[in-house]
C-alpha cells in the first residue's frame, strides 16, 4: 500500500517531495524502497476513478492555504 500511496503522490507534477513518516525501521525501509515506484497512467486512472474516496480536485482543507494551485482548477493539469 505504501507503495501506491507514494507513486501517486509523486507522480503529481506540482509534488517535488513526499513527506514520509516511518514510526519503525520496518516502515522506513519499505518507504524508502517504495521511492522508485511508477505507477503507470492506467493505475493512475483507475485511482482517479475512485469517487467514493475523495473525487479528483477536491481540497479538504480550503481554509489551510492562500492560493489554489492550478492543478486543482483545471482537470488537465492534475497529472499530465
């Protein structure tokens, strides 16, 4: 799972870095080996398909921030 987790974030254009937070050896070793991790655009798809978790471009916390990055306005720029 982590390794799903970090290829999606990084595959974002506007993420430079992922924040990692291993709470045990065990967890820094599988997070770091999950780094190399691409997922393809099929994958990438079928994520952005899932509605029922969060749908694509929905900030949940608006009131964190004083900007919306262009990557949220518009739906062409989310990962491509």
């Amino acid at each position: 799972m982590i390794q799903l987790a970090l290829g999606f974030v990084t595959a974002h254009p506007a993420v430079t870095s992922a924040i990692i937070g291993p709470r045990t050896l065990d967890h820094l070793h599988s997070q770091i080996a999950a780094a190399d991790t691409v997922l393809s655009a099929d994958v990438l798809d079928a994520i952005d398909a899932i509605d029922a978790i969060v749908s694509p471009g929905v900030d949940l916390a608006p009131g964190e921030k004083s900007d919306t990055p262009p990557a949220l306005l518009d739906p062409a720029l989310r990962r491509r």
